[in-house]
C-alpha cells in the first residue's frame, strides 16, 4: 500500500485520476449482476459504494491522513460560518424539487429506507473519494505553490465532472455533457465548502440532500420515466449552477486560502 502513499506525492494527478477510475470500474461491476429492478440495482450499488468507502477510509488511516481529509474535525474547530457558507449550494437540492409532482407519490417503509441509504451512500462515497482523498493529495503535493488551494480544487472538480462520462452508458453524449458540466461545477463547489468549513461532513450531509431531492421521482413514483431537458433549459441550470454555487464556491476558497495564510504567519 505504502507505494501508492509515494505515488501520491510525487504524482499526485495521475494518483487520483487512477484512484477515481479504480472505484467507479469497482462500482460498475454491479452492471454485470444483471439486476433488472432499478431499486435493487440502486440498492446493490449502494452496498458496493459503501465497501469501497470503507476501503478508502482504511487508507486514509494507514497513510495519517485522517486530519487532513477533514474526516475527523472536531465540530468546535468548524468554521463558525459553516451553515451560512453551505445555504447557496443548497440552491441544487431546491431546483431538483421543482419538477415533482409531490399529489403521485407513493411510499412505503423499504423504499423510504433505500431512499436515505443509496443516497447517503452516494454523498459519502463521492465526498470522501473526491474531497477527502482526492483533494487532500492534490493540496499537500502543491500547498507550496501559489493557488494551491484553488488549483487543487479545480483539479479535483475537473476529474468529478468527467468521471461522470462513464453515464455514456446509459444515456447520450450531449446529456451526459451536461451532466459533466453540472458535476465539475458543484465539485468545485463542494471543495470550497470544505476548505472553508474545515470539515468534509457538511459536504457529505449536502450531497446527501442534493441526491435525495434528485431521486423522489425515481424511488416513489411508481410511473416514472425521465424526460428529455431542452437545451434551453440545460444552459439556464448550467447558469444558475454557476452563479448560485460556483461562483461562491470561489470566494469560499479564497477566504479560506486567506485564513491559511494567516495561520501560517501566527504558527511557526
């Protein structure tokens, strides 16, 4: 294991561009069960996303990395600012409650518990993967640079987004483009909202939402089939994605590069 330690700081883009990949060709190995219901599928890949969480968590203690992943922050040490900081990005969850019909719904207690699991599931899976490893390696292998903490963030926000063309799949070039998009910019997101909250578990908690506020059509409308988005409507999510958690994604992580700095000049 420790070989991949050193791969890590020497090549710290290649380490997590093989990290990335590595987990979701593990995740996609579910396809080959050949589980046609889509909830058991989705409960089958959650149970694969937990193993491989699980395995990167393990990781994470044996390389000492557990303070730097933010994983284990005390909730004092937060930023005091953390809620407020997390309000924009919780823009997503909203938008994706604008297209149910909440009067179609039907529910009962194993798919409500599916629902929390395969979604709770995703958001720690991608969070630690992407925030807690990813972004980690990256910002200790150029926290010497100029930027590093933007440069890392958009690093890892970049290899989020385009894992998701794996999605090719299942679904066309131009809707998985857009989902590319999507993914790379509340990445970015995300990555400021860690930096600056000093903790991976507000991000983990607003994944979570974001996936669960996604998926009510597909756990409880029993007739639902996804509907193609004009490519009016994907440029304006694209804007308003951009504007609503991009853009203060970037002024998170300059105030957090901002607090960095003046640790640095207090702390010998």
């Amino acid at each position: 294991m420790y070989p991949l330690k050193a791969l890590s700081m020497q090549k710290p883009v290649l380490f997590t561009l093989l990290l990335v990949f590595t987990c979701i060709a593990l995740l996609y190995c579910s396809q080959l069960l050949g589980i046609d219901n889509i909830f058991y599928k989705d409960i089958v890949s959650s149970v694969i996303k937990n193993i491989i969480s699980i395995s990167l968590l393990i990781m994470i203690i044996k390389f000492n990395w557990l303070e730097r992943s933010l994983l284990t922050t005390p909730f004092k040490k937060w930023n005091s600012k953390w809620l407020l900081a997390s309000l924009p990005i919780v823009f997503v969850a909203i938008l994706n409650l604008v297209s149910i019909d909440f009067s179609i719904l039907s529910s009962n207690y194993v798919r409500v518990i599916g629902w929390l699991y395969t979604n709770f599931s995703t958001g720690f899976f991608e969070e630690i993967m992407l925030r807690g490893v990813c972004f980690t390696v990256l910002y200790a292998a150029w926290k010497d640079k100029e930027n590093a903490l933007m440069k890392s963030a958009i690093c890892q926000a970049f290899i989020f987004g385009i894992a998701h063309y794996v999605n090719l799949t299942k679904a066309p070039f131009l809707e998985v483009s857009v989902q590319v998009t999507y993914a790379t910019l509340i990445g970015f997101a995300f990555a400021g909202l860690v930096a600056y909250s000093r903790s991976l578990w507000p991000a983990i908690v607003l994944h979570t939402i974001i996936n669960a506020c996604g998926s009510i059509n597909l756990f409880f409308d029993p007739n639902y089939a996804a509907d193609s988005m004009s490519m009016a409507s994907y440029a304006v999510v694209i804007v308003l994605i951009s504007v609503t958690c991009a853009l203060p994604g970037y002024f998170l992580l300059r105030k957090a590069t901002a607090l960095l700095q003046t640790k640095n000049l207090v702390t010998p």
